[in-house]
C-alpha cells in the first residue's frame, strides 16, 4: 500500500515526529510505501483563501492553490495522521488542511437533489490517527467527550470510503508522562502497523 502521512507539529523534535518516524519505520518495514508531508516544514497555509470560499459551490471547484497536495492525496491508499491536541482539538494547521484539502470534488461531491455528499476518497481505504492530549485520559473522555475522536469517526472518516478501516491512539496526560511510557506508546503504535497487510487492513 501507498500512505500519506501527515504530521501537524511545529517542532522538529518534538514526540509527534518521533511518532511520525516509528509509523514510516514500521510501515516500510512491511513493504508499503509513505509520502510524508510535514505540514509545518512544508509551509502549508491552512487559511481558505477569498477564491476558495467564493467558489466553494462551482463545479468544479478549482483546486489551483493546492493542486500539489491532492495529487500526493489521490494517490495514496492510507491516510495517516500525527498531530497533538490543543484545547481539546485539532492544531489549527490541520483543520486548516481538512478545510483547504477535503473539498468539493476531491473528498466529496454535492447531491444537489437529496441534499447531501456522495464520497469520493474512496482511494482511501485505511485512516489511523495518532494524537497526543495535554490532559488525562478522564479530562478529554469523560469531561470533554472526546471531541477528536468524535470528529475523526463521524465527520471526516466518512468522507473516505464506506467501510474504511479507522482508528486512533492517543497517549494522554502529556505535561507528566514518562520515558517508559513514550516508549510504550511507540512499540504499540509499531504493533498496529504491523498488522497491517498488504491489503490494508487489520485482522
């Protein structure tokens, strides 16, 4: 399989891109292919411009400023995300990622009769999320609801295709957590990639 791995940090060192080093390491060690596209080092805008908005509804709708980005998108067959949550959601690079990339015409397309989208990411047959939380676990579940997840299992991982293999690790209470504990965190993510055959998808 071919992934796009997209990393949302703005520190070269930080735990997020040794996640995103563990997943390439793991995924290539089985074969499969990864695009990394660090947002940060890339200096993606995340801000929908005037253009984009006004036309939002055109058909088609023109992807001129992030034409780059969609072909490295339509390309891949796994789609995985590393990025922390900051107050209880996305950094704001990624949702500016989702808001510029998962657009009209590239992850879904208008039924104008029914009123609803039809899916068009259905090269994407695998989504993982590996995120990390200020808080402890109880913080973001059980006070917060666990608002990323949510979005990721209801709002943006249906836009792929029906069926789509989801899933999402986090490491919680990040300000305290160990080295033991990084590290586990690690070996765990490297098991799950493993798992992952050649069709994409997990026993």
């Amino acid at each position: 399989m071919h992934f796009l791995l997209v990393l949302a940090h703005p520190l070269q060192d930080s735990f997020a891109g040794a996640v995103a080093d563990t997943a390439t390491r793991a995924l290539e060690a089985n074969g499969h292919s990864v695009d990394r596209l660090d947002l940060y080092a890339e200096d993606f805008d995340p801000r929908l411009a005037q253009a984009e908005r006004r036309g939002y509804f055109d058909d088609p709708y023109d992807t001129t400023g992030i034409a780059p980005i969609v072909e490295r998108l339509s390309a891949a067959e796994g789609l995985i995300l590393v990025f922390p949550q900051w107050w209880f959601n996305f950094p704001a690079i990624l949702k500016g990622f989702f808001d510029r990339v998962f657009v009209p015409g590239i992850a879904f397309t208008h039924d104008a009769a029914r009123g609803r989208i039809v899916r068009k990411l259905t090269n994407i047959r695998l989504l993982h999320a590996y995120t990390t939380t200020g808080s402890p676990w109880w913080v973001a579940r059980l006070v917060m609801g666990d608002p990323v997840r949510r979005l990721m299992r209801r709002g943006i991982a249906p836009f792929c295709a029906e069926g789509v293999d989801f899933r999402m690790l986090s490491l919680h209470d990040m300000d305290r957590v160990t080295d033991a504990r990084r590290r586990a965190h690690l070996e765990r993510i490297t098991r799950r990639l493993h798992r992952v055959g050649r069709a994409g998808t997990l026993p």
